[in-house]
C-alpha cells in the first residue's frame, strides 16, 4: 500500500484540509482529495464528526 502526492498548494491555502472542510479524515483517492480541495470555503465548516458517522457505514 502506498500514498499518492497530492500539491495542495502554499502555507496560505492549508486551512483547505484542516478540521471541518471537505478533505479532513476521509479516506479519499487522488482524484477524489483534489475535489474535495476545491470544494472547500474557508467561511463554511462541516458539521462537527460528519466523517466520523460517514465512515461507520
């Protein structure tokens, strides 16, 4: 098992895969952590454990 690279981008922009955006603790592909980077709003959070209870399907 290995890990992909994925450029997220500068400093500036890593808020987009801290705690409560779209690519925090989701066990996503390549292609699938670059959509959900460019989903993320710095104003919008996501309900506080929504991975934990996606993940528990």
């Amino acid at each position: 098992m290995g890990f992909d690279y994925v450029d997220v981008g500068s400093l500036a922009v890593s808020w987009k895969f801290e705690r409560a955006k779209p690519a925090y603790c989701f066990p996503f592909n390549r292609q699938q952590l670059q959509e959900a980077l460019m989903q993320a709003q710095r104003d919008i959070e996501l309900p506080e454990n929504l991975w934990n209870k996606l993940l528990q399907i």
